[in-house]
C-alpha cells in the first residue's frame, strides 16, 4: 500500500508541479503581452500628437518649393500670386507710395524722374522683401516638422526594440513552461517506472 500511496503521491505531486510551472509562464507571457501592448497604444498615442505638426512642416516645405519654382512656373506664379493680392502687400505698397509723393511734394519734385523711378522700384521691393518674410516664415514649419518627423522615428525605433525585447521574453516564459512541463512529465514517467520496479522486485 505504501508503494501505491508514493505513486500516487508522486504522480499528484508532479502534475501540481506541472501545472504550476504552466501558470507562471503563462502569467510571464501575458505580462510580456502587457508591456507591448502598453508600447504600441504610447507610440500610436505619440503619432497621434505629432502628425499635426508634421503636416504642418510638409505643407509649409510645399510652399517654400512653390516659391522658389521647384514645383514648377505655375505654382511659383501663383505662390507670389498670393503674396502680392494680399492685404499685406497692398497696404504696404499704398502707404510706402503715399509717402513717396509726400516727400516729392513737399520738395517740389514731383514730377521728377527720381520719384517715377522711386515709384516703379517700389512695389517689386516690397514685394520681394515679403517673399522673403513669407520664405523664412515658412522655413519655421518646415523645422518644427522635420523635429517632429525625426522624434517621431526615434520613437518608433525604440519602442520597436522594446516591443521586440518583450516578444522575446514572452517566448521564453512561454518555452520555459513547456520544457518545466516536459520535466515534469518525464519525472513522473521515471517515478512510476521506479515504483514498478520495486513492486516488481517484491
């Protein structure tokens, strides 16, 4: 009866073993599965509050070729287009002229070929001045995109390797709890063959 009661023993004591090694790998895995599921909704949250300023980086980078007519003769025509239709350029324009025919009064030259050629260099000049504005304006975007894009990437490297690490060690925990099942099972089978020959011996 004792030979029967150690097999049994045995035999409970092993598959407790068993199953106790498959719940904590089990548990081991799921942290594991915790962890990257934590990584990808932090790095989805990320994206998130960047694509606003990375859109906003590669619409002014869009411009700034419009500009300087790297997105051809069209779109440069109608990029200045913009610029001197706007408010800004008409009243710079109507308040720098007006003061031209100010000074031109006031000195009696106003029909003097200084004035017209003052008059007619005018407008082109502010005109380029707030192209240039517009272009370095531009340019500001076009940077808080590119930090944008570049920390977004370093982002998403890392917590790729970190998700990597975890796929890892839930592949581990869950190898792990299947070769301690193995053991165990192989345990058992010795045991029982060990009892049996002792009952064989009797």
């Amino acid at each position: 009866m004792s030979f029967i009661g150690d097999l049994i023993g045995g035999i409970t004591g092993a598959k407790s073993a068993g199953e106790a090694a498959q719940q904590g790998a089990a548990t081991q895995a799921a942290a594991a599965g915790a962890g990257i599921e934590e990584q990808r909704r932090q790095f989805d949250k990320l994206v998130e509050l960047m694509t606003p300023y990375i859109q906003a980086g590669t619409g002014a980078m869009g411009q700034q070729q419009a500009l300087i007519g790297l997105s051809g003769p069209e779109a440069e025509r109608a990029a200045i287009e913009r610029i001197s239709g706007g408010e800004t350029f008409k009243a710079l324009a109507a308040q720098g002229e007006e003061a031209l025919l100010q000074r031109a009064s006031a000195t009696g030259g106003l029909r003097g070929g200084n004035v017209q050629a003052a008059l007619s260099q005018f407008r082109p000049q502010v005109l380029n001045a707030l192209i240039e504005q517009q272009y370095g304006r531009l340019g500001g975007f076009t940077q808080l995109g590119q930090a944008s894009a570049a920390g977004q990437a370093a982002s998403g490297m890392t917590s790729a390797s970190n998700i990597g690490n975890l796929l890892a060690n839930q592949a581990a925990a869950t190898a792990g709890g299947q070769v301690a099942r193995g053991n165990v099972g192989r345990q058992m089978f010795s045991d029982v063959l060990g009892i049996g020959k002792t009952i064989a011996a009797f």
